[in-house]
C-alpha cells in the first residue's frame, strides 16, 4: 500500500527494520534536546505528515525497548492517527522512571503501525446473547 508523506525533518522517512517487521519506527525532529522528568510528559514532533487511505489508521506505540530499559513510554497508547488528519504526526511520551530521561533529534521514539479498521452500525436491542464468560469481567478467570 502506497501512503503519501511529506518529511519536513532532516531524518530519513519511517522504514521497517526488518522483513518481518510490522511498526516503523518513528524519530524526534527537535531544535533542542527535551529532557523528561520523572512522571512528565511532553509532546514530541516528528516533522512527518501524512495521508492514509480511507479505511486506515496510523497507531503510534511504544519502543519496547526505551520502556524496558528507561520507563519511557507512549502516554495514550496506542495513539491514533485518523485517515483526514493532514497536520504533524506528534508522540506524547511519558517517563515512567524514577530518573530524568533526556530525548534527543533524531532518536527512534516510538514505533508506528498502519493497519485497517472497521466502522460499525449500532443495533440497539433489549438483551444480548448469552455466553460461557456472561458478566465476568477482569479477573474472572483467576490468577493461573
């Protein structure tokens, strides 16, 4: 699938670091370095616009790895990038340790997946079907 992308940064367009790979990972285009306190969060651009085909959508999720090894994380994961949205792609990430985390241009901040989506039709009824689960909610499978 073909998506148009303007790159208003100095920093390579999106790739997949592999053949297997299922999210690009996606860079900070900054001035100046921002650093991250614990439990702050910030909003990072990207310099990247882009246009989705209509039926699409763009997740923004964390590096697993900046969150292992840092506590640095995507604060509303994943975050949506709908198809009519033509402004810059920015992360909010949060810093989740207990020590100052400093961003710099150009470092690998998340990781963006484009995926398809569905659109439903509400049909509102009186009672729902019944399952084996029914009601059980978080939890009601126990713990093993």
């Amino acid at each position: 699938m073909k998506v148009e992308i303007v790159n208003k940064s100095h920093h390579p367009l999106p790739s997949y670091a592999t053949p297997l790979s299922a999210g690009m990972d996606i860079r900070a285009n900054l001035a100046e370095a921002v650093t991250l306190n614990p439990l702050e969060r910030k909003l990072i651009p990207t310099g990247l616009y882009i246009s989705l085909p209509e039926g699409y959508e763009a997740q923004m999720r964390p590096r697993s790895g900046m969150a292992l090894k840092h506590g640095i994380s995507v604060l509303n994961t994943p975050g949506t990038v709908d198809a009519d949205y033509r402004g810059e792609l920015c992360v909010i990430l949060i810093n989740l340790s207990s020590q100052p985390y400093t961003v710099n241009d150009g470092d690998r901040i998340c990781q963006m997946i484009v995926t398809a989506h569905s659109r439903v039709t509400w049909e509102a009824v009186e009672t729902l079907d019944l399952t084996e689960r029914g009601a059980g909610g978080f939890g009601h499978s126990g713990y093993r």
